[in-house]
C-alpha cells in the first residue's frame, strides 16, 4: 500500500497543472496497479488538498488579497470563469463517469489533447513581454477560459491544458496563461474536493486516513516545486514538448489496449 500511495500522490502533485491530465494520469496508474476501488475513489480526490495549498503558497498575496477583498474584480472573473464547468460538470456528471472514465477513452482525450498543444504552440506567437499579468485578465477572457475548461471533464484532456489554450487563444501571454490556470483551479478544485469528500465521509478507516494525509503531503510538496519550475519552462521553451509526450503516451496505451504487442 506504501509504495501504491507514494506512487499515486506524486502523480498527483507533478501532473496536476501540467497540460498532461493528472486525471488521465493516476486513473491508468490506479487501474494497473488493481487498487481497492473505493478507497482509490477518495483517495483520488482528497490528495488534490496537496495541489490546493500548493498553489496558495506560490501566490500567498493573491489570495491573501482576494479574500480580503472578495468582491474585487479578479474574485468575479475567476467565478465566471469557474461556472460553465460547475453547471455542466453538475447536470451530465452521471453520464460522464459511466462513458468517459475509460482507460480507451482517457488515451484518446490524451492524444487528441496532445495534437491541439502542438498546434497552439506553433501557430500563437509568443508574446514579446512574458511577465505574469494575470491581474489584468479581462472578464471576456476569463470567460472564454472557462469554456474552454468544459473540455477537461473528458478525463485525458487536462483542465490545466485546456485552460491554458484557452487563455493563448484569448491573447494572453504563456506564462499569464499557466499562472491564470493554477490560481483558477484553486476554487474550483476546492468545491469538487469539498462535494466528493463529503458525500464519502464514514468510506475510509482510521489506516486509510492515514495514507490518505501522507497522500497530502507528497502531492503538495510535488505540485510547489512542479508549478515553479514549468513556469519557467514554458516561458522559455512552450508548450510542444507536452504535446508530443501526451502523443506517445497515448499511442504506447492504445496499442497495449489493443494487445499489439504481445506477437
């Protein structure tokens, strides 16, 4: 159980605001590694808490702003930001776990999320001034961002990446688009975390919270270190490298699916 935790939060904590889908990501890992499928469930959901304070360390006067100030202009963008996926998230959240929760269907969200990064980053032109202006976001672009975010509740597809598309083709720059997507995923992620978690209260065991609390831990020391660094990366090299990776990984998975390999 060690091992599969460790495993599982550091998947967590590095793919979490990586364009690769973390989802995508630990549902693969967790279906190979034949997990219990109910303690995974929550499990899943709880170390995304490491991701949360992960983001809220790297920002601490953004936050520390906004919730001294929650009726400030940047509270209401990321609120409209938040609400397409909140509201179809909420009505279709049945029939997206029993289609789109598929180990098939995640390499394809991967793949096909993979090509549209490629695209993005060869035909947007990078921006002249690569500072973080996500202060300046305007509600249109919050908004367009947020449509844009629907796409990731195809397990594969990756919130951060979709946000970050969507903010490159709203007009905002790399490194304003990636920084706008960690602090936005902090609310949203907090209602997702807060409903599920409630809703599987009395599931785990005294042991259970235990692992589930280094899960925490591992996931929010990852994701710190992760966002600082590709923040970095991405305003100097882009988003390209991300594409082909999710290519690979999507073909290496469909062809496994597939059984090609074994002649």
């Amino acid at each position: 159980m060690f091992f599969s935790v460790l495993i599982l939060s550091i998947i967590e904590g590095i793919t979490e605001f990586l364009p690769v889908s973390s989802t995508g990501h630990l549902l693969l890992v967790s279906h190979y590694l034949n997990l219990d499928k109910s303690f995974y469930e929550v499990f899943d959901i709880a170390i995304q808490l490491g991701a949360i304070l992960a983001v809220v360390s790297l920002y601490p006067t953004y936050f520390f702003k906004a919730i001294q100030n929650p009726f400030r202009i940047q509270n209401k963008i990321l609120v409209l930001a938040m609400l397409p996926i909140l509201i179809i998230g909420f009505c279709f959240r049945g029939i997206i776990q029993a289609i789109l929760f598929q180990p098939m269907v995640i390499f394809l969200g991967l793949l096909i999320g993979g090509v549209a990064l490629i695209v993005v980053d060869l035909y947007i032109p990078k921006k002249s001034n690569p500072l973080d202006q996500k202060l300046d976001v305007t509600f249109r672009q919050g908004l367009w961002i947020g449509l844009w975010q629907c796409l990731a509740l195809w397990p594969g597809m990756s919130r951060s990446a979709m946000t970050i598309i969507g903010g490159l083709v709203s007009g905002l720059n790399r490194v304003t688009a990636a920084s706008f997507s960690f602090v936005m995923a902090v609310p949203l992620m907090m209602i997702i975390v807060a409903y599920d978690l409630i809703s599987a209260i009395g599931q785990l065991s005294m042991v259970e919270f235990g692992w589930v609390f280094m899960g925490i831990f591992c996931s929010y020391g990852c994701a710190f270190f992760t966002m600082k660094w590709f923040l970095n990366f991405v305003k100097n090299k882009g988003l390209f490298v991300f594409g082909v990776y999710r290519i690979i990984i999507a073909l290496i998975g469909i062809l496994l699916s597939y059984d090609l390999f074994s002649f």
